[in-house]
C-alpha cells in the first residue's frame, strides 16, 4: 500500500515538474551526447515542430551537420554551464534571435548524460538595441558634423573624445592634455574654462588663440558644459570651441584703419621735425659757409626722405592688394640688385655690409617688386638694429644666398650684430603695427615682408639675444605653389 502511495506521489511530482518544463516562456530542450532531441517543451514544439530523436541542428537551424561551436557539445565536454547568442529558424522561415543557457544533467556515476538546454527569445531586445544603436549613430553624426571644435575632457583635462573636425585640424587627441594639443603647452592654462567648469558646475567661456598642427593659429571662442554621472557628479566637461579666425581678422583690419591713421600721423610728425632739423642745419649752414654743418643737414635730410619713401611704400602696399606679376628671374642677378641698392644705405649707416650669392642658383619664380620690398625691409631693419647699438664700435650685416639640400629650393639669411631682441619681440615682429622703433617706424614692414615671402610659399625665421644681434633665416622654393613656369 506505501509502495503505491510512493508511486502516486512521484507520479503527480513528476507531472507537476512537467507542466512546468512544458509552460516556461522560452524554448527548452534535453539533448544527448549527439544533440538528439530527447524531450522539449510545448513552446519549442510550436515554434520548430520537433519530435523526439531529431537533431537539434536541423530543428533549429535547417543544418545538415552540428553547429561548430555547439553549447550543447561544450556542456558535455567540461561538464559546465554554457552560454552563447544564436540566430535559429521557426516553421514560418523567420528568424530569431535567442540567447542559449546550457547546464548538465548527471546520471548516478556522476557522469554528464543529458544537457539542458534554455533558449530566451531576445528579439525584442535586438529591436531595442537596434535602435538604441541608430541614436547612437545618429548622436555621432551630429557630434562630428558640428562645425565646430568638439572634445570631451576628464578632471585631467585629458582629451577622451573629439570631433571630426577637431580631429582634421589637430589630431586624434585621445589621451593627450589639451593644452598640448591645442597650444603646445607643459602645463595648464592659467585660466582654464574646463578646470572652472570642474570646479563650480557652470559654463564658462574665454577666447583663447590655438595652434594646428599645420602650424596655423586660430583665434576660438571657447564654451564649457558639465557632463554628470548617475550619480551627479561632473565626470567630464564638454569643450566647444568655434573658429572665428575670419571674424577677428575682419576686426583688426576694420581696427587697423584707425591705427593706420594714428600711426602714419605719429610717424609722419617724427619725420617732418627730423626734416625741418635738417633743414635748418643746411641752411645756417649756408648762410655760415659752413660745409660740415651743411652736410649734416643734407645727411639728415636724404635719411628723412628715404624714411617717408619707405612709410609711403609700406602703406600702399597694405592698403591695396596688387596683384602678384610673377616672372622667371635669374636669382643671381636679382639678388645683386638687391644688394647694390643696400650699399650706400649701409654706408650712410656706418655699417659693413657682405653680400655673398653663388652665380649658379639658376632662376626662380618671383614677383620682383614685391620680393624686393621684403628683403629691403629686412635689411633696413638690421641696418636701424646696428645704428641703434652704441656698445659697439663697429658693425656688419652679413646678406647670403645659397642653395639648399632640396634643389629647388634657396637659403637666404640676414645677419647682423646690432642690438638683437628679446623674446617677446621675436614672437611679435612679424605682427602687424609692432615696431620696435618707436616714431621711426610704422610696424607695416616686416609685417609686409612675412605676407611676401608666404605669397611665395616661403617661410621666414628670426633667432636672437639681446645685444648679440639678430639672424633672419628665408627658406624660399624657386617654385611658388600653384604658379607655372
């Protein structure tokens, strides 16, 4: 009677655990060592039409032969749980995607003799996915196509994200400070809208001057936005910086106009009184008879005047764009010119000017007026930088030209002993307006002379110490970028 009891009760256990194996919302399946099909659940027979014996490669997935990284076969391998992401095939040919968990069913030696096998439905969250992945893509889009500079930064202010642009101009910048990327710094700005935005939470905005890495500066209006964690706390700060490059250009041009007129009335006023000495020399030296006086009076005189031909030049040439006449010209006989033209200027300036130029550079593309209004600019500079240093008793200027490693292109350098510059000057001599010559100059020429030898797709350098002189170094193609023979 017990005996019967016992059955009764397996019976109904064994039924109520069935009922649950056949209403679980998911496909399940027993398999054996050849991934048959024992026993499987009413949803996986529904859904696949299975019967006992089949194998579940076929079933699933319409397959002739087992899958090659079967969960099922690994579970019997090493006798643990295993899981994967499938892709498998119902009666109606649609596919859907399930997530796999397999788990070993032991036999009384311990052995592994059937596999478990639970398959999850995750279609929806694919769909989900789906489009959590196109917002993404689409968040992307719309980060790199900002037309602005884009970087996310962490309390290091190390660079973690960029745009695309920012990227084209800078670089990658992943991992790196931003403040190497973006001014070639060692160490932080000392007043940094990233650091202030860690610090308080808000915005912050500065203008800030950048440096590619084409080596062009860009002026950037710069603006901070806190990124928060779950938690609230700032983990990252957002850096948009916009190019207005062209506007500040726009600016200082529309700025220069006025200070063009101040500055050519300062520098007119200087030179008209340096005349009017000049002229009163003269003229009681005439009455006199005195000829030293005189020639010191027609000395100040010619150095006034060639002063206001060269202010004159300088203005024309920024208040007008000419355009460029370039022309094939022999180097050597240019830059003889150039040099013998120098040379009375170098006297009346007490200076010992060398030129030196191998006759057999060949020919360059040049636009000889404006090439030769640089270098004569350069070249007056270093005469004013030697007449301006009385420490020493006399003076050279040194005006060589030589070929390059690269055929195609020449060194010209300018050398003088005069008072150099500090380094201050050095980084703003070729700003427009700066002069270091007070009402001497109008800070247009070497100004004027960098646009020049850019024209030509040239570059210019300037080394120095105070009181040791100055060293300008023109690294200048025969060939003009996009200017046929």
């Amino acid at each position: 009677m017990a005996n019967n009891l016992l059955k009764v009760d397996r019976d109904s256990i064994e039924g109520i655990y069935h009922n649950y194996f056949d209403e679980m919302p998911c496909f399940v399946s027993i398999q054996d060592r050849e991934m048959r099909i024992i026993d499987c659940n009413k949803l996986f027979k529904e859904h696949f039409g299975a019967k006992a014996g089949e194998f579940c490669y076929e079933v699933y997935k319409g397959r002739m032969r087992k899958c090659n990284d079967c969960p099922v076969e690994n579970t019997f391998a090493t006798g643990q749980p295993q899981q994967s992401e499938e892709i498998i095939i119902n009666l109606k040919g649609e596919e859907i995607p399930v997530q796999v968990y397999t788990t070993p069913i032991f036999n009384g030696d311990g052995e592994v003799e059937c596999v478990l096998e639970i398959s999850s439905d995750i279609s929806r969250v694919k769909r989900i996915q789906k489009k959590l992945y196109a917002a993404q893509r689409q968040l992307q889009q719309f980060f790199d196509e900002v037309p602005c500079y884009l970087t996310v930064q962490d309390q290091d202010l190390k660079i973690t994200t960029t745009n695309r642009r920012f990227r084209e101009d800078f670089g990658s910048g992943g991992g790196v400070y931003c403040y190497e990327m973006y001014k070639h710094r060692d160490e932080p700005c000392l007043e940094c809208p990233v650091a202030r935005t860690f610090a308080d939470g808000r915005s912050h905005q500065s203008e800030e001057v950048v440096t590619a890495i084409s080596g062009d500066q860009y002026n950037v209006l710069v603006s901070t936005a806190p990124l928060r964690d779950d938690e609230g706390q700032i983990s990252h700060v957002v850096e948009m910086s916009t190019n207005i490059t062209q506007v500040r250009q726009l600016q200082d041009q529309l700025t220069s106009l006025g200070l063009l007129v101040g500055s050519i009335s300062h520098g007119i006023k200087g030179l008209a009184s340096s005349l009017d000495g000049g002229m009163y020399m003269m003229g009681s030296g005439l009455e006199r008879n005195d000829r030293e006086r005189i020639d010191k009076g027609w000395d100040i005189v010619k150095r006034n005047v060639d002063r206001i031909r060269s202010m004159i030049t300088d203005i024309l040439y920024y208040a007008k764009d000419r355009e460029s006449e370039y022309e094939l010209t022999d180097i050597y006989q240019f830059m003889s010119d150039v040099a013998s033209t120098m040379e009375s200027k170098a006297k009346s300036f007490n200076v010992d000017f060398k030129y030196t130029c191998e006759p057999s550079l060949g020919e360059f593309t040049v636009d000889q007026t404006a090439m030769r209004s640089a270098l004569i600019n350069i070249l007056e500079n270093s005469f004013d930088a030697c007449r301006k240093d009385l420490a020493k008793p006399e003076h050279q200027v040194l005006f060589k030209v030589e070929p390059d490693d690269d055929p195609n292109v020449i060194l010209i350098d300018v050398i003088d002993d005069g008072i150099g510059m500090d380094q201050e000057t050095q980084e703003k001599i070729f700003s427009l307006f700066f002069s270091s010559k007070g009402v001497e100059g109008t800070g247009l020429g070497l100004f004027i002379s960098n646009k020049i030898i850019k024209q030509h797709s040239g570059t210019i350098d300037v080394t120095s110490k105070q009181g040791e002189g100055v060293h300008f170094r023109i690294v200048l193609p025969k060939q003009p970028a996009g200017k046929d023979k």
